[in-house]
C-alpha cells in the first residue's frame, strides 16, 4: 500500500492528502466520495483504478468509469495512460455511450432493427456509417408541432421542448404525469405523446433518441436477467463521476449494475448540481445510505486551486443552501487578492469597464468572463471585436443571428428598401400595426403586379377604415426609415410600427418568455448605437457572425474565455469575471418562486467563483436601458460574508476590500441586507399559515391553502396549484394575508 503512494509520488510527483488515500485505498462496497471544488477528484479516481489494477491485480477491462460528458472521458482516458502508459486501458465511457451497448446488443437479439435519429456519431462511429439516416429528431418534432399547433416551431420553442422530453424520460415519469411538468410549449403533452408513437409505429424498425437509450437500457436491464448478468459479470468495479449531474434514471442503471457486488464509487459534489432542469437529481446523493445502506461517505474539503480569500468567502456562501451535505471547505494557499465587488452606473458601463481591464492584460487565457446566459455574450463579442480583444467562446451559438426576432428586424428593414417585395411582408404582416389578417394577405396575393405592397392594399384589397390610415402612417414609416441610423430605426420599428406590442401578444398566445425576447432587441441596439446605416448594420451582424464561428477556434490561444457558468464547471483560470449580477437574471424571478430553484441558482452562482485561482470580480450595476436594475441578493450576501453587518451600529456607509455598504436602521434591516424588498403585510410566523385561509404571493398572486404539513404548503391558484416551501414564504416575506373587501 505505501510502497504504491511512495512510487506513485517517486515516477509523477503525486502526493495524495489523507483522505484521498482513504478514496483510493476503500475498494471493497459503496463509496461516496463527495469533491468540493479544486480538491484533485480526476487526479483520485485516476490513483484508484490504477491501484486496483497495480496493488489488488484486477484486469483494467473488468473496471467501469462512468463519465457524464464525453469531455470527461477522454479526459480521463489521457490521464490514465499519462500516469499508467505501461497498463491496458480500462474502460471509460460516458452514461449515454455504456446505454447504446445494451439496446444494440438487446435488438440484435430480438432481431428488431433500429435507428438513431440524433448525434448517433457520438455514440458509435460505426453506427454512424452505417446508418443511412434519413429523418432526424428535431425534423420529426417540427413536423408534429406544425401539424398540432399549426404554426412553424422556433428554435427557442424546439430547445423547450426536446428539454421537456429529456426531463420526462430521465425522471422515469409514467405518462399520467406528464401533464404535471411545466412547459411554456403549446400542446406539448399532445407533441412528446405523439412523438412517442411515431417513433414506434413499425415495431420491426423503430427510431430512438438518446433518452430513449437511457430508458430503454433501463427497462432491458430490468427486464432480460441474460443481459444483466452479462454486463454484472463483466466489471467487478464501478466508478461514476460528476454524479451530482445524473438523473434518476442513470442512477438506476447504475444500481442494477452493481447490485451483486456494490463495488461502486460515486464521485460528486452536491454542492454542484446545476442541471435539475434536465432531470438531474441532487437529492439522490442526499439518500445515498438509503440506496446503499452500508455506504462509506468521505469528504475531500481541501481546495488546490484557489486562493484563501476566494475559498474563505466560497464556503461560506454555500451555506445558505440548506438540502446539502455539512462540508468545509480550506485551503492551505495563501492570500493574494480579496474578492472585488464592482457596481457600475449602468449596463453598458460594463462592457467598457471589461475593454478597458483587458486591454492591460498580457496572458488573455488565463482570463474568464462568466455569465448565466448566452445573450450576455453577443454585446460583449461586439464590443471586443471592435477593441481587437481575441476572445474564445466555449457556448458559441449561431442561433442569435438567426433567431426569429433578429431576422424580424432586417426584414422590417429590408421593407424600407423596397416595399414591392410580397414575401416580406407576408414573414411580418402580423407583427406591425397595420393589423393585416391572413385573410387580406391572401387577397394581397392574388394580385399580379409588381407595384408597392401597400398601394396594392390600399387600392384593392377590402379594409376596415381604421386600417387604411395605419397602413398609410406605416408606408409613410417604411420610407423615412431608409435614411434613418440604425439605433433609430429599431426603435421607431418597435415604438411607431408597433413591434414590441406585437411581441406581447405572440408570447401570450404561445407561451413565449417576453423578456427574453426583448433582451434580444436591447442587443440589437447595442450592436446598432454606432453605425450610420441600415445598410451598416446588416453588415455587422454579417460580420459578427463570421466572427462567432472563428470564436469556437480560439480554444487554447491567446484569447479570453467567454462562458456561461453552466459551460464553465470543471474549468480553472487565473482571473474571473462574473458578470450581470442583478436581480432577474441570478436569481431570476422564476428562481424566487421556490426554494429548490433558488438553492440551484445559489450552486450556479458557487460554481461560477470557484472557477478562479487568484482573483475573483463581480460586476452589476444600478441601470439597465434606463431601467433600474437590482443588485444581485448573492452579492449582498458575499459582501455580508467578506463585511458581516452590524444592525446595531448607527446608520451609516462603511467602506472595506472595495466593497460600499449602505446599511440602514429599522424593522426591515434583515431584508435589505439581503436584497430582498421589505414587506409589512407578510405573514412571519409559521403558526399563522393554516389550511384553509386566503393569501396572496407576490409572484402568484392569490390562493387559497389546501394542505399544510412541517415543511410545505400546498396552494391553490387560479391557473395551478403549487407546493412551496413554508421558510422560504416567510423569510422572503411571500405571503400575506387576502384583506377582506368591504361590502
């Protein structure tokens, strides 16, 4: 045993703590091994495996590593053959690839053919080739969409609705449930069943996605004890990694395999599942002695990576989060530099504040800025691409250029050009005020000329009176438009043509997220305030878009990383960035509605600081498109860490570590302190919420209380109900009671 840590430190220069030794050394039965952030997991999993095959003379090919993501495997895989070059490989994979092995083998044995309909290439290259595959996921949920809703599925619908199919499967929901998982898609419970009946309409040749690998491998392992004994038989040991990030399904194949020998590790951290949203399942680690009754859990607290001051104040932050494991988390490096804390006067400070840091910096890779979504990104690529800033995209995503909404606004813009061209205003006839019904559009069509779109209604298609003076202030419109700068344009589109009305409408008829697509239009003129032309600006977006796909290149040079926190777990750099902390984006206000989403966001958070080696920045600001724009409660809450606040002390200002403070007296201290607005009327005691009362939600509005039990309460509101969390409604002041209206 310590003649292999004494070689193993001898031939790399490997020198494992305590408790790593216990992770290596506990091979026999269940293990936990949960990973705070930098504490050497890979380097762990890694000294294990070769410790089994080096010190306890097991077969590399009979130990299974399972990865969540096939970045991790080969990860792993180098890492393995850098410290063990001499050693046949074991087996790595990821969930998904393990879970193609079993359904092939099980359809060849039942002589059923198949086809992948989706990313079959990272499954299996063969399959790939040998496949002729002529139909495809998204093609086949686009037709259905079309055939139910009538109408053509955008991309942010098809991202919606391929998540709510994965967040089925992977929860192994039995369809009577389905109808209990939100979704803003239209019909989406009719889609996914259809979609499901499609897929298995020739029951000699059926079509699968990759959750169907899942729960199919599943339901084969559960179901063909020949099978199962064959993949039990064949690994004698079980690793898993990343586990904070698999479903209930996943963990179920897991249980089966392992379930003669429980000779499983699990690598995760709690503290670092950020995917619930697609059926991950944190509380299962939670349980994990309910699984594994006899299960050793071990904790690897101490961080390699950064600095005192960042691992200090990580740790503390956490603890807000009360369904975790208790851990504490140290590191024996130094200090360097506190935590900054910037609040600039208003959005687009930021990216000029970022310009102007960059600009003094030398080595770009070792630099992150990490955001919680994707649009954060197109503003900042715009500005570095003009201050020649290199930058890497680790999410890039061409989707923004050919969003819906993008692609409205040169299309209102090609009409101020030529306002002959038919097709164009049949892609926005709907989304102006000239209020033209498909009826008219049609009749529009029937005309064969080729003179203005507008002269042709106006001259001989039959409209209501109110519509001929819009449609003559809107051809008025188009025309003034075509000298207009940009910036001006897109306002004059919104404000005038009546563009972000037409908005409103669409998102309520189909679900759409009003803010979302108006953050895209706030980007438009972002990228619009210094061009002088339309013309201009299509060039931009052009270029832009060129310069997004050369961004996915840049990996490994010279460049500044832009991700999101998402995309970022798992990665380390000298100096982050956070950015965009304000209210409504982390949290977000659908984050605020229940305790599970807000302890989520609170890991996002967690994981985006824990990314930094020497110095962390965290940046909001007070103004957002002269908007007010609330700081972060996860700021407030590390500026409470970094300077605890003293709720005795006079009013006054107190200024540390570049961090301002306004601390004001009173009975809502606690709340402001923490970035929560200070509700009178709210219900504070716990006695006071009874079955059977009237109250309001500040996010649900009114309801009434069905059940109440220790920790939950069941509400009633008009358009669901809705089970929340008793201390999150009273220590964020959710609840009141419904006053009584005089007669």
């Amino acid at each position: 045993m310590d003649d292999f840590f004494a070689k193993m430190k001898k031939d790399l220069g490997i020198s494992l703590n305590d408790v790593q030794k216990k992770a290596v050394l506990h091979t026999e039965g269940p293990l936990l091994l949960l990973a705070s952030p930098g504490s050497g997991k890979t380097t762990t999993i890694i000294m294990r495996i070769g410790y089994l095959i080096k010190q306890k003379g097991v077969d590399p090919w009979r130990i299974k590593a399972v990865t969540f993501s096939k970045a991790s495997a080969n990860d792993m895989k180098e890492r393995y053959v850098r410290f063990y070059p001499d050693l046949q490989p074991a087996d790595f994979s990821t969930i998904h690839s393990f879970a193609f092995e079993v359904v092939r083998n099980y359809h060849r044995q039942m002589g059923i053919s198949f086809r992948i309909i989706e990313g079959e290439q990272e499954l299996d290259e063969n399959a790939a080739r040998d496949e002729n595959i002529q139909m495809n996921k998204k093609l086949i949920l686009r037709n259905l969409f079309k055939s139910i809703v009538g109408e053509n599925i955008t991309e942010d619908q098809m991202e919606e609705l391929t998540t709510y199919i994965s967040y089925i499967k992977n929860k192994m929901l039995p369809r009577e449930q389905w109808s209990t998982v939100s979704c803003d898609v239209p019909k989406a419970e009719q889609i996914i069943i259809q979609y499901e009946e499609f897929k298995r309409a020739d029951q000699n040749h059926i079509l699968l996605d990759f959750d169907d690998m899942l729960t199919i491998c599943n339901e084969v392992l559960e179901s063909n004890e020949n099978l199962l004994r064959l993949y039990q038989q064949r690994y004698d040991y079980i690793l898993t990694d990343e586990s904070q990030d698999t479903s209930l399904v996943q963990h179920s194949i897991i249980e089966k395999l392992v379930s003669n020998h429980k000779n499983l590790c699990v690598v995760a951290d709690d503290d670092q599942s950020i995917y619930s949203w697609r059926g991950a399942e944190p509380a299962y680690l939670l349980e994990f002695k309910k699984v594994y009754p006899e299960a050793v859990i071990l904790f690897m607290e101490q961080n390699y990576r950064s600095t005192q001051d960042i691992v200090k104040v990580s740790n503390q932050f956490i603890k807000r989060n009360k369904n975790r494991y208790e851990k504490n988390m140290f590191t024996e490096n130094p200090l360097y530099k506190p935590i900054e804390i910037s609040n600039l006067i208003n959005f687009k400070e930021q990216s000029k504040y970022l310009v102007k840091e960059l600009q003094e910096e030398e080595d770009l890779k070792d630099i992150a800025i990490l955001y919680r979504n994707n649009s954060s990104s197109i503003g900042l690529m715009n500005d570095f691409d003009r201050a020649g800033i290199p930058f890497y995209m680790k999410d890039a995503d061409n989707r923004f250029f050919s969003h819906w909404v993008v692609q409205d606004i040169l299309n209102f813009m090609r009409m101020a050009f030529t306002d002959k061209r038919l097709d164009i205003l049949e892609k926005i006839h709907l989304k102006f005020n000239g209020y033209i019904s498909k009826q008219q559009m049609n009749a529009l069509k029937q005309l064969n000329t080729n003179d203005s779109v507008f002269d042709n209604l106006l001259k001989h298609v039959k409209l209501q009176e109110y519509q001929v003076k819009l449609l003559k202030a809107s051809q008025e419109t188009f025309k003034e438009m075509k000298e207009m700068k940009p910036l001006k344009a897109i306002r004059v589109i919104r404000d005038r043509l009546g563009y972000d009305k037409a908005l409103e409408k669409t998102c309520k008829n189909l679900g759409f997220r009003i803010d979302t697509l108006i953050g895209i239009l706030d980007t438009l003129e972002e990228i619009a305030s210094d061009l002088e032309s339309l013309e201009d600006f299509a060039k931009r977006l052009r270029h832009l878009e060129a310069v997004l796909k050369r961004a996915k290149r840049m990996k490994g040079q010279n460049s500044v990383t832009l991700s999101t926190f998402h995309s970022s777990k798992g990665l380390e750099f000298e100096k982050v960035y956070m950015i965009d902390l304000v209210e409504g984006i982390i949290p977000s206000s659908e984050d605020r509605t229940e305790t599970g989403l807000m302890e989520e966001s609170t890991r996002l958070f967690y994981v985006g600081m824990t990314r930094a080696k020497k110095q962390l920045k965290l940046i909001s600001y007070d103004y957002r498109d002269g908007k007010k724009a609330e700081e972060s409660l996860f700021v407030a809450d590390v500026k409470n860490i970094i300077n605890p606040p003293d709720l005795s002390s006079p009013k006054g200002i107190i200024t540390q570590k570049n961090i301002r403070i306004k601390k004001e007296i009173g009975a809502s201290d606690r709340e402001k302190v923490n970035g929560v607005p200070y509700n009178p009327n709210a219900i504070r005691e716990k006695e006071a919420i009874r079955a059977g009362i009237t109250v309001v939600h500040r996010v649900f509005g009114t309801g009434e209380i069905t059940n109440v039990n220790e920790e939950f309460i069941q509400i009633k509101f008009p358009s669901k109900e809705k089970k929340l969390s008793i201390k999150a409604c009273i220590d964020m002041g959710l609840l009141e009671l419904k006053k009584k209206e005089n007669l």
